[in-house]
C-alpha cells in the first residue's frame, strides 16, 4: 500500500472512532421556554415574568393552583394522584416557582407525568415504590446535622468547617430534600422542627462560636435558602463574618439562582452582593454561591444572566451542587448535557453529585452505590478536569466521601462501609467504619430476602 493511501486509511479509521463515541457533544444555545403556553399563563408579560414579586407571589402552593395553570393539558388521574401523595406520602409541601413549572414539558398528561424535574419538584403517590418507600435504616435527619448542632442552627460536622441554616424556607421544596425535618411547612406525613431564637440572636450566637473556635475558616450560609432572608439581614451576617480574620471562605447556598433567577437580578441585590464581594476579596476571603440544579432544562437564558452578573461583580465562583435521582438525571447522558450546559453556558462550574440521602420516602429515586461508580466512570475524559464533577456519597457519621472510596462492598445486601479520618461530636472512634445502604429494590434476589426478614 502506498504512504498516501496508508494515510488516508488511518484518518478514515480515526474518523470513524470518533463518531462511534458513547456520548456526542453537541452545543446547545439555552433557551427560555414560552410562558404562555400554558393556559394560566397566557396573559403574562415579559415584565411581569421577570420580576421576583411576581414569581414568588405567583409559585404553585397547592393541586387548585396547579390547575389554574395547566387547564386542561393535564387530566384528573395525575391530579387524583398528587392529592393521594400529599395527604400520605410527602415530606415537603408544595411549592414551586412559575420559572421551574416552565421548564417541565406539559402538553399531555403523559408528558408531564414523565418529566424529569416534575418527577422530582411534584413528586405523585405512583411515582414511590410501595414494596419500600423508605429504607429500613432511613431517619429524618439521615446525616445527624441537628445532633451536630452547636449553637441554633449551626452544625459544626468537619474539622474546619461548619454549616449555618439562617431561616427554614426556600423559594421552592424540593421532594428529595435532606433537610425535611427542618425545611418547610408541615405534612400529614411529617411535623418539622423549629428554629428556637429569633434571627438576631441565631446570628450572634453563632458569631460568637466562630469567635471562639478559629479552627473553623469555612462556612456554608444556607437554611433553607439564603434568597429567603431579607438581604439587609443576610448583609449584615456576612459582613459581620467577614470581619472575622479566622473566616477563609464563605459559600451562599442557594436553589434560587436557577429555581427563581429573578431574585438575584435584583437591583438591590446585586448591589449588595457586590459591596460583599468586594469586601470579601478585599480580605482575601474566597466567596462563592453554591445552586442546585439537577437537569439541563431547568438551565435558561435568565439563570445563565443570574450566575453571570454574580461573577461580574465580583463572587469568585457559581458551583453546583446536584444530587443524583433516579428518573432525573441516572444516565451518562443525562450528567454530560447538564454539565456542558452548566460549564459552557451559564457560567456554574459543576462541582459535586450527592447521592440521595437516606431520608424517608425517597427510595424511588435513590441509586445504588455502584451505579454512582459507573456514572462517574463513564462522565471521565469528557470535560474539562477543573469542570468534571465529583459523585459523592454523604455518609452519616463520616462526610463526603468520592464513590469509589467505599472500604468494603456487599453487593449483595446493599451494605457500603466508609473509613473517616476526623472526628465529629457524636463519634470520635476513627477506626469505626460505617455504613450507607442501597435501595433494596436495586439488590439481587438474596439480598431483597436478606431485608424482607428484617423490615
């Protein structure tokens, strides 16, 4: 064979490999889905759908409201079976922004019922599994951050770091939330705890504990969400934080960036953020807003602007932080989309992948370990390595911990054993290993037996 015609075969065989890819990349423009399509919509104006009073006042509480929006694209069997979950199943009340019910595909009932982020922001009784709807080891407050508490909603769980939950309400209620026995109102299913002190006492009490343990140089402002705080008060506790020379690094926690962008576009909270993040690089304090997104199309044109102008004026980075569902986001495709939409698109590196939480009810959407360790094997090589997320699993006792840091692995039961190396209040045993379990209905047939003669 001549040297020109072994080129070209090798070019020809490269460019064969190529197309056979298991992922394609493909760029895809973000697009703000038409409001009015929906027949409870059909009147609203640009203006109106921009605004953050009338996204909020406008949010979906309840199956009458529901209605009012959909009409008729949506028949009584899906509403008949969203009634059954809220007065049995559901650990979070309703409540979604207008901006997330845009981004679900409605036109039939069929459609609606497999959307993926209805699947998990309405979640309805047919969607649970009825052979488990919880796992036997399931509890309320799966990663014990309560019991952690060292001062009114400050949980001090890592060495250097600690998680401040300011108020116990979102812009939205997400079905899969880990903090279900604090957040939101109360279900049939489900009486919620309470913070005890009054904003201003929860602030300082937990400046004080900051004052007096300066090991902690981390800390997670979340709730809730901090988009629910008024912004004079959430002002006001950040600049307090950072006049704290221990404080490194602070991190808003916040479903609103992509759930209800409007409210970071607010004139008045884009000031503000600004005056924050001066201050902060200032101080050499890192700054960042952490948001949860699950699915590239809740990822529009207006959250793209939202992340955007954080950046601008001056928040050193916008992460996310997903959390793995079964039905939403548990396919190599599904993660990739995401994750050039969130990287390439609107400006939100993508950072971490939780896996669910071992909270009741959530069977349906949990994932078993070793399904997390394919995703993150098959989501590899794709991405740039600063922009490729890390799939975690969030162990009680233990923390964060990459998937395939598991010490020991019965496939068989589900059962997953996880070594730490620092100590918490409630375990200072770092020889201990524990334990996170799979969904039962994701084990083999032993293993299903194993738990049917323990439940």
């Amino acid at each position: 064979m001549r040297p020109l015609e072994e080129e070209s075969l090798r070019e020809a065989n490269v460019t064969q490999t190529l197309t056979r890819q298991p992922y394609t990349y493909g760029r895809h423009t973000l697009t703000e889905p038409d409001w009015t399509r929906f027949p409870g919509w059909r009147h609203i104006t640009r203006d109106q759908w921009e605004s953050a009073q009338w996204q909020r006042a406008h949010c979906i509480k309840n199956i009458r409201q529901l209605r009012d929006v959909l009409g008729t694209l949506v028949d009584d069997t899906f509403y008949d079976d969203l009634a059954t979950d809220q007065t049995t199943g559901a650990t979070m009340s309703m409540l979604v922004p207008p901006q997330m019910i845009n981004t679900m595909a409605a036109d039939t009932t069929d459609t609606f019922r497999a959307d993926p982020i209805r699947r998990y922001m309405i979640p309805i009784h047919s969607d649970r599994r009825t052979d488990h709807p919880s796992h036997p080891m399931a509890s309320r407050d799966s990663l014990h951050e309560h019991d952690m508490w060292v001062a009114d909603g400050l949980t001090h769980r890592y060495p250097t770091k600690v998680l401040a939950e300011l108020i116990p309400t979102c812009p939205q209620y997400c079905g899969h939330c880990t903090r279900m026995d604090l957040v939101g109102n109360n279900t049939p299913a489900v009486t919620k705890l309470k913070l005890a002190l009054k904003p201003a006492d929860r602030h300082q009490a937990h400046l004080d504990y900051l004052r007096e343990h300066p090991e902690v140089r981390d800390i997670v402002v979340s709730g809730g969400d901090v988009a629910n705080v008024p912004w004079r008060q959430l002002e006001s506790y950040l600049m307090r934080l950072l006049d704290l020379d221990t404080i490194r690094d602070v991190r808003l926690a916040t479903k609103a960036l992509a759930a209800l962008p409007q409210h970071w576009l607010q004139p008045d909270v884009v000031e503000g953020l600004e005056r924050v993040a001066r201050t902060a690089a200032r101080r050499g304090v890192n700054l960042a807003l952490h948001t949860h997104v699950n699915h590239a199309q809740t990822l529009t044109p207006l959250v793209a602007r939202a992340a955007h102008t954080a950046l601008a004026v001056g928040v050193r980075d916008v992460r996310n932080q997903g959390v793995l569902l079964r039905g939403v986001n548990d396919t190599t495709g599904d993660l990739l989309d995401l994750c050039f939409a969130l990287q390439g698109e609107a400006g939100i590196l993508p950072y971490y992948f939780y896996m669910c939480d071992m909270i009741p009810g959530t069977e349906h959407w949990r994932l078993p370990v070793h399904r997390a360790q394919e995703l993150q094997h098959d989501i590899m090589g794709y991405l740039p390595g600063y922009a490729t997320p890390r799939i975690v699993c969030d162990v009680p006792y233990v923390g964060k911990r990459w998937v395939h840091m598991a010490a020991d692995y019965d496939r068989e039961r589900g059962i997953t054993l996880w070594s730490k190396n620092y100590r918490t209040p409630l375990d200072n045993d770092l020889d201990t290993l524990h334990p996170y379990y799979d969904p039962i209905d994701t084990l083999p047939d032993k293993g299903r037996a194993y738990w049917a003669a323990r439940c």
